[in-house]
C-alpha cells in the first residue's frame, strides 16, 4: 500500500503530512502483519531563489519610477522642496551604494554616462539645483519637465526578461507636460537587481530619442502629430495612442467616423490576451484597455449602485461601473474582445453617421469616435 497519512497533534492541533509504502504478509498464524514500512517526509520542492526579481518587482519598480517623475514634478510647481524629494526616491529607485549603476540619460550629450550618484541627481533636477557646484552645467532638471513639469507617465513594456536577481526590461515610455499636454515618446532600457537588502533598485538605465527615420525626399513632407490641451492640462499619456486622428465634428454636423482611426495594441493589459480598443478614456482619464478587466472575472464583480433615474457620479471603474454615452453598464460592454471569434464585421463605412450602438458586432464608439 502507497499513500500518505495524516497526523493530528493533540496538544496543538497541527497537522502533518507524510508519505508511506506499507507491506503486508499473511503469516503462518493467519495474522497480516506489516512485513515492509517505509515513511518520509514530502519532498518540498526546488528551494527557490529569495534573491531572484519577478515580474510583479519589476512592474512595482516602473510603478515607483512614474509615481517619483510625476511627484517630483508637482513639488517643483507649488514650489517645494523638490530636490529633498528627488534624494529620497533615488536612494529607493536607483542602485547607487549597492553597486555599480550603468546610466545613459536620454538628453546627455558632453556627459554621456553617469556613473555616479550626484551626477544622476544633476540630471534629474538640473544642474543649478545642485549643490556644491556639483551639477552638470548641460542638465535642465528632467523630472521637472526643464522647468515645465510632467503631469504624467507611462510604462509601454516591448519586454521584460526574468533572469534570477536581475531583470531586463524594454520599451516606450510617455510623458506628458504639464504646460500644454504635449506627449513626448521616449526608448528605454531598464535593468532591476534585487539588493542585499531584499529590495529591487535600478543598475541600468538607458534612455533615448526615437530614430526619426529617413529625411524626406526633396519637396516630400513630413507630418508630424501633436497633442495639445487648453486650460488646465492633466492629459493622460495614454491618449499618445489614440494620436490626433480621432474625429472632429463641424459646427453644427453630426460626429462621423474617421478614416485612418489610430489604434495600437497594449501588450501588457492582461495576460496572454492581445487588446485592440486603445481608443478611449473614461472621465478620469482611465484608458479604456485598462478598465473593467472584472468582466473576464464575472465572479468578482460587485452589483451596479446606481439605481435608475439617479445622476452618474464620477466613476474610478470597479464597481461603480460607469457608462457609454447610450447608458450601457461599462461592465456588460465589449466582452466580445476577449472572444475575437464572435466579433462581427464593423458595420460603419467610413465618413458614414454613427448610429446609435447595441455594442456587440454592430461595434460602437466611444465620445471621441
């Protein structure tokens, strides 16, 4: 017989498990006895490595890195301290003092690499900022925007490679000003290794302009898109996605559907599964892709508050669902996404009126088209 048993502790309670392989024979009395006993304690698995980085500390890293940009700029407008502010998250976020730092800023061009700690700092608040004489006369402070201010960031992750107490991880961030909403595109580079201390800091950073391609062809044109807000910008940089394709009605003209439509695909909005519908964004400035992932989840979503006839208030997206324009609960809308083998044509010819939408194959747009 092969099995385990189970042993409950009669002063405590406890329970422990072990493995066993039992012989029995019939002996020369009649009796069965156990002829064979083995027993061990289960196998606990491969020791796993407390030092190795996951995926889940890379994205906290690059969550703290956005929270840092975006504060340090804010205290920097209301006329903080900022410098102060900027020390403490380079101490959390940057591995200087815990071994080598390999840093390329994206606008350093007399100083390419800094290899130090003060010489980051001198990058980040810009050189007048720093004291001592310290700072590096080519910096202009850029997790102050040069002064402007950042009011928002974003991770667009090409890859992230898991490799023990390091980590790599690839792609596209954006940055939005704070003085007219303009969305900056930036390449990066990141490396993560998990410090004696048991926190993962940031030991390679590389940071630069995007290639801008090939200069035109004599009398060709290059366009470029830009994105700009009136009065007071909080642009979320996720809108870098949509581009400034989405769709304009004339005065008096009905909103119609714009050839060319921009869409792009956010690789990392859920697991394994591509997203198409980049395209739109709640009142609070929630991309739509990142919304209402509870719909995959039915089991967790909470019921609807908002009783008929009651105003909407503001919705953050849990559980307080939020709507389309036509009333439809954001949480019973657009699951068809996650079944593309169910989604129908798109019905709407370009430049054609855009009826009012049941949202399942007859597809259905957000404000901005």
């Amino acid at each position: 017989a092969m099995g385990n048993y189970y042993f409950t502790s009669a002063s405590d309670g406890n329970i422990s498990k072990v493995e066993y392989t039992f012989g029995y024979k019939k002996c020369q009395d009649g009796k069965v006895r156990i002829c064979l006993h083995h027993s061990s304690i289960p196998y606990a698995g491969a020791v796993k490595n407390p030092m190795a980085v996951s995926l889940e500390e890379v994205k906290n890293a690059q969550r703290g890195w956005v929270e840092a940009i975006k504060s340090i700029s804010k205290v920097y407008l209301e006329g903080g301290d900022y410098v102060a502010l900027a020390l403490k998250y380079a101490g959390e976020l940057y591995g200087y003092g815990h071994g080598n730092v390999l840093f390329k800023p994206t606008k350093a061009k007399d100083m390419q690499f800094r290899p130090e700690a003060i010489q980051a700092l001198s990058y980040f608040v810009g050189a007048d900022a720093v004291a001592g004489g310290e700072g590096i006369s080519e910096d202009h402070g850029f997790a102050i925007n040069g002064g402007k201010g950042w009011s928002d960031v974003m991770f667009d992750n090409h890859q992230i490679d898991l490799n023990g107490n390091i980590a790599i991880a690839m792609g596209n961030y954006y940055f939005s000003s704070s003085a007219d909403g303009s969305i900056s595109k930036v390449e990066y580079t990141f490396g993560y290794r998990k410090c004696e201390d048991g926190k993962v800091r940031i030991c390679l950073h590389h940071s630069s302009i995007p290639y801008a391609g090939s200069a035109p062809a004599p009398g060709g044109e290059t366009k470029v898109s830009t994105m700009t807000s009136a009065g007071p910008v909080t642009t979320p940089v996720a809108a870098a996605f949509v581009g400034s394709s989405a769709p304009q009605a004339a005065p008096g003209q009905e909103l119609r559907h714009a050839p060319g439509f921009a869409y792009a695909v956010q690789k990392d909005s859920y697991a394994g599964l591509t997203f198409g519908n980049d395209v739109g964004y709640l009142p609070d400035g929630t991309p739509m892709n990142k919304a209402g992932n509870c719909i995959n989840h039915p089991e967790t979503i909470g019921p609807d508050p908002h009783a008929p006839g009651t105003p909407l208030p503001r919705a953050l997206f849990v559980n307080d669902i939020g709507y389309l324009p036509d009333g439809t609960p954001m949480n019973r809308a657009g699951n068809a996404i996650n079944h593309p083998e169910n989604i129908g044509p798109d019905p709407h010819a370009p430049g054609s009126p855009l009826p009012p939408s049941a949202y399942a194959a007859d597809v259905g747009y957000l404000v901005d088209g």
